[in-house]
C-alpha cells in the first residue's frame, strides 16, 4: 500500500491536495467508491454537505470522511443517503460490496 509520503502533493488554499490519483485510490479505506459516488450525486442534486447532514443526522465531519473515503459507510448511512438522494438502492448496493 502506498504511504501519504509516495504521493505527489501541493498546498492549494492552506489544504494538502493529491496530484497522483493512483497514489490516493491505494490510499482510501474500504467504501473509497461508496464516498465518490455519494459526493458525485451530492453535488450533481446542488446539496450542500449541511443539507444533507441535517436530513440524515449524522454530523458534516462524518459525512465528509465518508465521502473522502477515510471512514466506511454504515448500512444506515447508505440506506438514508439513498433515499435522501433517490439513487434507487445504488449507494446501498456500493456499500454491500465495499464491506465484503
């Protein structure tokens, strides 16, 4: 597995940013997909992080270390994220799979 020190980085608005994308997939925890694809439909609803923090009741900070791949999705999370988000079983589908 590749360490933070392998990964070619830059400082961009005080925030460390991962150039080799490669490099970042080795890096993500178990629901890695599951967080991308949550954000990828998150924003393309125009959902703020707080919004659906606020709906799902579970705090900005989890969800954004779900989305960033640094903590795995709980089946309630993908459950009520789906729904909130009409994803049709496919969040909880990516859980299933990234917990195997």
């Amino acid at each position: 597995m590749a360490r933070r020190d392998d990964c070619e980085a830059e400082v961009v608005g005080g925030r460390r940013t991962v150039q080799d994308r490669q490099a970042w997939d080795n890096l993500a925890g178990p629901g890695a997909e599951f967080g991308a694809e949550l954000r990828r439909r998150r924003v393309e609803a125009g959902v703020s992080l707080g919004r659906m923090a606020n709906v799902v009741h579970y705090s900005k900070g989890y969800l954004s270390k779900v989305e960033n791949g640094r903590l795995p999705p709980t089946a309630t999370l993908a459950r009520l994220t789906d729904g909130f988000l009409n994803a049709g079983g496919a969040l909880v589908a990516l859980a299933i799979r990234g917990n195997e």
